[in-house]
C-alpha cells in the first residue's frame, strides 16, 4: 500500500508493500466479513502474512454473542501487542462499537471499524476519519467481491443486520437493522461461483428467510439460484422460527439443488421464557414448523440453538427444554450457557441462575442429544449417499459432509483414488460405521 500524504490518497502501488494477517472469531456471517476485508485490503496493496506476529496490520473480526468470544478477543488483543508490537490492529465485527469494549482496550486498538464502514477504511488508515458518519447503506460493503476461503464451497451474503431484538442478543446493536441485497447482484454473484467450479453455495444473512427484494422473498430467491445450471450445493443459514413459512419448506422439497438441512434455533421450549427472550413464538408453533418439515422431507436433518439459564428461568421451565429435545430428536444442537450482553434488554435483568446449574443443564441437553442423534444417524448404516469432500483431517483421513449436514470419515481402498485430490468433489460413500455426530464409510 502506498499512502501519498500530500494528496491523502491511498494508491495500489507496490512501493513499500504491508502485509496483513485476519483473525476471525464467530458466525458465518463473520467468515464471509473477513473474506471481504482481505479483498479490500489486497486491493489497496496488502499482501497476505503467514501469521499474526508477521503481519502489518492485524484485523480482528469479532463476535460479542457470548462473554466467551468477547474474552477471547481481550486475549488476542494483548498477545499482538506483545509478540508483535509495531502491528497496527484493526477491530471489526460485533464489539466495534461497544463503548465498554472501546474503554477496556483503549490505545491498544488503532483503529475501530464497524464492518459496514469498511469502504472508508482507508481514511481511517490515514486518521483522516476516525469514526466516520458515512451515508453508505448497511449492507453496501457486500459489494466487495470476496477474496473466497475456499475454492469449492462459499458463503454468499444476501444481506446483513437484524430487526428482531431478541432481549439476549446483541446483533442489532452491532450490525443494524435488516438490509438485503438486490436479488440481481446476488444471482450474478451465485453465477460467477458456479462458473469457476464451486461447488457449495452457501446463502447467509442473520435471518435469511426474512429476505426482500421488491415481490421477490427467500422462496423465490432460492428457487432462482437453484434454476442456475451447474453440479453444485445449495445451503443457507440462519432461519428465523417466526419466518420459516410452509412456501419456503415446499421450495426446499422441490428444488434439487437445495441440501434437505434446516438450521432452525429454538432457544428454549417454554412459553415463558421464549416470550422473555422476544421470540415471537411458541413451543407449540415450533413443534407445527418441524412437523411439516418432516412430512414434506422426511430425510431431512433439523439442527437448532439453545440457551440454558436465561435470566429467570426455573428448574421446571428448563425441564420442558429437556422435553423439547427428546421430541424433536435434534441431529446437533449448539448448546449456550447464558451469558449477560451489556446493551441488550436481558442485560438489565438479574443473572439468578447459578453457573453450577446452567453447566448441569448444558449437560443433561448434550446427554439427550447424543442420543437422538445416535439415533438418527443409525438409519444411514448400509446406504450410499453423496458426500462433498472437505479434504483431510489431522490423521490424513478424507472427510465430507453429506446433504443433511452429516460428518462423514471417508475410508478409500482404491490405490489410485488414493494418490488423487478429492477436495471438492462429489463422491459417492457407503456408510459403514456410525457415531453421534458422524458417520463413516467407504467410497464406492
């Protein structure tokens, strides 16, 4: 990156090149952020570093969901300016505009970017704008093509922010309320991937199924996507219970294309508590929702999140919880202890239950849910599904996931298939041997 101080131009020359180096915490949402603040960055003259002790510039992607995150970022924070004290630090994501995060680090982040400013990142650079009152839109910085992770499956924004204030939840404070992209970029995004041979697309958005673009919604959107020709994947995330309509579950059936995996968070399963966390739905709705999804796609695979120990939630509340899940026998379950987000509704209500008991009921869910999910994946044992490889794990072993978003440990006979690079093909896998959360088998 060249800076011309007499004009404040930041230009895409080579002369005296900086490296970077991104560290991202969180959602997909903040993988696919992160994947355009490398794009940005190489355009403007960055080169990519082999670590964060190398780097010049170091850019944390952050997530403020759970205190968990949050410290983790305070630990990063201190272990850069340490081991790599000339490195500039760049803090986005969702603790960027937290003033008590901003008071806590203080000096020891040089510049701190709300990711939908990220086109004015290099006026910040040059400290001519600290915080910017910009009239860019929410979700304009998805312009930005990104510099893609991976080169078989992508995540692709479709928009950015959250109108549901849910009282735990810090997203709308951090990213805004809902803005989508236009259906036409998201399409010519969709093409160009399919094009260059990927072959996952991943459509993301905090709710996606809240997705508008004039008539068309995220029924429609998906059926577009799935109308390109091509080999290839649809999945999406994350899916709203108050939005998830029966136009939506009859498209899943009857697009090919689109993986029969609904990730839909419950949080918990009493009324109650579901109304104190401004859900805007019942156990009971809930219940309906997966009862359709199952008739229209009875080999579908349901996952969810929940939170164990919100403010005020009793022994008995979080039985029907536990209820909840022997019912719906979720294959994975991403299980939160409660923890208090400052700014949020439920931050003024008192944390009353004890850290002892919410681990105890993290535990008595993860027992069930082993269970169901041991269950459900028994019913894969002898058949041959489609798997796309991911690549190897630490062992050398092949690994993929499957349309329903199963892990599956790939053993290969075959000497020569052996010596091939499978990542990111389709192969076709007998299972063998299941396990909880994954399965095993044998290439056919």
């Amino acid at each position: 990156m060249v800076i011309d101080k007499k004009n404040n131009k930041i230009s895409n020359g080579v002369k005296n090149k900086k490296t970077y180096y991104i560290i991202t915490i969180g959602c997909q949402m903040n993988k696919s952020d992160s994947e355009r603040v490398a794009a940005y960055l190489e355009k403007y003259g960055f080169s990519l570093a082999r670590n964060e002790t190398k780097a010049d510039l170091v850019v944390l992607t952050t997530c403020g969901v759970r205190q968990a995150a949050e410290d983790r970022v305070y630990g990063l924070v201190g272990e850069i300016k340490r081991k790599n004290p000339k490195a500039k630090i760049v803090l986005t994501g969702c603790l960027s505009e937290r003033k008590d995060v901003k008071k806590r680090l203080g000096d020891k982040v040089d510049v701190w970017l709300p990711i939908s400013q990220i086109l004015n990142f290099k006026f910040q650079i040059l400290k001519k704008i600290r915080n910017p009152k910009s009239e860019i839109r929410n979700c304009d910085y998805l312009k930005i093509k990104p510099k893609y992770s991976s080169k078989f499956s992508a995540f692709l924004a479709i928009g950015n922010g959250c109108n549901n204030f849910c009282a735990y939840c810090v997203v709308p404070y951090a990213r805004g309320r809902e803005v989508y992209r236009p259906a036409k970029e998201i399409l010519a995004e969709a093409k160009n991937l399919i094009k260059n041979g990927y072959r996952e697309v991943i459509l993301i958005a905090q709710n996606v199924n809240s997705y508008k673009d004039g008539k068309i919604n995220f029924s429609k959107l998906l059926k577009i996507v799935n109308n390109i020709p091509g080999d290839f994947w649809i999945r999406f995330a994350t899916s709203h219970p108050k939005d998830m309509s029966n136009e939506l579950i009859k498209t899943m059936t009857n697009c090919g294309r689109v993986c029969k995996h609904i990730h839909l968070p419950v949080q918990a399963g009493n009324d109650k508590v579901l109304k104190a966390m401004n859900r805007n739905y019942t156990v009971a709705h809930y219940k309906n929702l997966i009862k359709n999804i199952r008739q229209a796609m009875p080999e579908a695979s349901i996952t969810t999140d929940v939170i164990v120990g919100f403010p005020g939630e009793t022994k008995k509340q979080f039985s029907n919880t536990a209820k909840l899940f022997r019912k719906i026998k979720f294959d994975m379950a991403y299980i939160a202890r409660y923890s208090p987000r400052p700014g949020t509704a439920a931050y003024k209500l008192k944390d009353d239950v004890a850290p002892e008991e919410k681990k105890r009921r993290e535990e008595e869910l993860m027992k069930i849910l082993r269970k169901t999910a041991l269950e459900n994946n028994e019913k894969y044992l002898g058949k041959t599904i489609e798997v796309l490889i991911s690549g190897k794990n630490k062992r050398g072993e092949w690994y993929g996931y499957t349309g329903t978003n199963k892990n599956v440990k790939i053993r290969i006979t075959n000497y020569e298939l052996r010596i091939t690079n499978l990542t990111g093909k389709f192969v076709k896998v007998k299972i063998t041997k299941v396990r909880d959360f994954g399965l095993e088998g044998t290439i056919v």
